[in-house]
C-alpha cells in the first residue's frame, strides 16, 4: 500500500474509534463501531448457536464448546488484583490474532468513567423498570482496565462493514467479576430488545441474547442484533447479528468484540484467555 493510502486509511480508522471508545468507557456493548475500511467488506457471517448452562440470562440447554481454555479458580487467589500495567501486558498484540491482524489504538482506564447512569438509562432507557436497580449496578461498578483495538488481516474474521475488534481486560476480585457477569445475563434476560433514539440519524433497535460457552471459569457469548430505521420506519436496515464474548478468568474479565463471524469471536476470545493465563496467572 503507497505511504499516502496508507496515511488516508488509518485516519478513516480512528475516526472510527472515537465512536468505540465512548461505548467502551461506559462498559457497554460496542456492537456496530468499526472505520468502515474497504478491504474489511468481504466474508461471511455465521449463525449464533443456541445454548445455556442455567445462569441467569441463558437458557437451560448444553453448553455450546469453544476452544478450550481451563480455569484458574482452584488455584488462584480469589482477591488479588492486577494494574493497568500488568493488564496491559496481558493484551493481544495485533499478530497475535488467529490469522494475524494490526493494532490501531490502546488506553487504559476506559471501563465506566461515567459516575452514574446517564439520564433516561442510556442505551437500555426503554428496559423495564424492575431492572433498573441492575442497570444502575452494572454502571456503578469500577475496575482497572486496559482496552485494545485491532483489525483482523483474515477476510472472514474482518466481515462486516469495517468493523475494529476492540479487547478489553477487566481486574475485580473473583466475587465482583462473577456478579458482574450475573448483571449482565439477567440483563439481557429481562431486557431482550432496547431502542436508541440517535441525535444525528435515525433509530437503533438491540436485540440481545447471552448464549454460555465452555471457556475459562465461565463464559457467554453476547449476540446483538441491530437496525435502522427512519422515523416513519418505511426505511429498515438489517445489520445483522454482532458477537463479543466475555470470558473471566479469576477476578479478570476479557471481553472480545463487534465480530461478525461467531467462530471468529470465539477463537480470538481463546487466544486473548490463554495469553491472560500465561502472563498474569504463570499457567501453560
């Protein structure tokens, strides 16, 4: 790629970011971000397969199996906990990637720098009120973290409108980080589907689901499926089904996100676990 494509690319990418990043901060879900770079339209989407180990916001169905990546609850101590800069190192690097990628962007400190609840609940104001004392729980909860954002080289894996896979790594005790995770299914349990209504274009509708996997001490993948529409809805744009995985590992919790392509997400979210392993637990 000549110096001056290459320049134009990377400022489409982190224009890109800034949209992700906000999302990041506040914790929640950034399905839909991304640069929107060409060579990243191709590939193919997988369909979510679904299943549950009993926990709140899945069903009672077999676990799904994704790449294997055991525990460290029986040997870890529950309480300890990482710094940003132990956090860091922990991080995929860009070829690192299952079929290699790049890195466009990194911070620390990013997860729920909001103090409260934005007013009208933000991305989940239209949800039941019984769920709200969760959702001011899940914006209350603090943690060291890092956050870093890559592009896949693979075609597959980089389907879906130039989508950025941002990684993030979470450090709570292991008590904290299993609650959260708990939030998080009877979340998407209770509140299913959120509309947002955008200030500069038209709606967005979630539709959510929190499908558990065989990974780490405990898994799901998160599905999100979002569209648009004009305000008289005679405009509807499918944008189909969005993957991020939240993997804990002990008190830390790595989330992979916004792939189109299910096998993808949980390959990428396998080798993130078993680089957390090795670098903060000393395992093989």
């Amino acid at each position: 790629m000549r110096r001056n494509e290459r320049g134009s690319e990377v400022m489409r990418i982190r224009r890109g970011v800034a949209a992700c990043a906000a999302l990041v901060a506040a914790g929640l879900p950034a399905a839909g971000c991304g640069s929107g770079t060409e060579d990243e339209q191709d590939g193919t989407v997988s369909e979510a397969k679904e299943s549950g180990r009993g926990r709140p916001g899945a069903e009672a169905k077999p676990a799904t199996s994704a790449p294997r990546v055991p525990g460290v609850d029986a040997s870890a101590d529950p309480n300890r906990l990482f710094t940003e800069a132990q956090l860091e190192k922990a991080l995929l690097d860009g070829d690192e990637l299952p079929g290699g990628g790049r890195e466009v962007w990194s911070a620390r400190g990013t997860f729920n720098q909001v103090a409260r609840v934005p007013d009208g609940g933000s991305l989940w104001a239209d949800c039941p009120a019984a769920v709200t004392g969760d959702i001011a729980e899940l914006w209350a909860f603090r943690a060291p973290s890092v956050v870093r954002h890559l592009i896949p080289d693979d075609r597959k894996a980089a389907a879906g409108g130039g989508r950025i896979r941002p990684e993030v790594l979470l450090s709570m005790t292991r008590e904290r980080a299993d609650r959260y995770l708990d939030l998080r299914r009877a979340l998407y349990k209770s509140c299913p589907r959120t509309a947002v209504d955008a200030d500069a274009g038209p709606p967005h509708t979630y539709r959510y689901t929190a499908e558990d996997v065989e990974l780490g001490d405990d898994a799901f993948v998160e599905t999100s499926q979002s569209k648009d529409a004009d305000a008289e809805q005679e405009n509807v744009a499918d944008k189909g089904p969005s993957y991020q995985v939240y993997v804990r590992l002990g008190g830390v919790i790595v989330t992979s996100g916004d792939w189109k392509d299910r096998d993808a997400a949980l390959a990428a979210a396998a080798k993130a676990a078993e680089k957390l392993r090795t670098q903060l637990y000393a395992k093989p």
